[in-house]
C-alpha cells in the first residue's frame, strides 16, 4: 500500500522553524530599513553630513541583510 502524506522528521520540523525565524528576522530589518529616511532627514536639517551618510550606508546594510534573511527564510522553510 503506497501512503501519499510522508511524515516529516524531525531535522525538517527544524529546518522549517528555523526558516520562519529567519524570515520574521529579515521582515524586522526591512521594517527597521523604512525608519532610516526620518533619520537621515533629520541629520542633514541638523547639518551632520557625515553622520547623514553614515546612517544612510547603515540603512542599506540593513536593507540588503533583511532582504537575504527574508529570502533565505523562505527557502529553508520549502526546501523540505
């Protein structure tokens, strides 16, 4: 008799555990990316440059690793 629904062990409950982690991590990033122009704004009123593209550069670090986390995430968790 053939069982078309498998079981799934145990490292693939992991795997996808760890895959929801991942991506609720990288939709953090992403939403803390979307705080990042008030921040630059109210750098460059204050007339910081520097410090307006140091947290401009920050912002798109965060963006880029939200981006692979959410992405990453996402694979993990299909992967299975």
């Amino acid at each position: 008799m053939v069982h078309l629904v498998a079981e799934a062990t145990e490292t693939q409950l992991w795997a996808r555990v760890a895959g929801i982690v991942m991506s609720a991590l990288g939709w953090f990033l992403l939403i803390v990316a979307l705080l990042v122009p008030k921040a630059v704004r109210e750098e460059r009123e204050d007339g910081n440059l520097e410090a307006a593209s140091k947290v401009r550069r920050n912002g798109l670090i965060v963006a880029g690793l939200g981006c692979l986390l959410s992405g990453g995430g996402a694979a993990l968790y299909f992967a299975n």
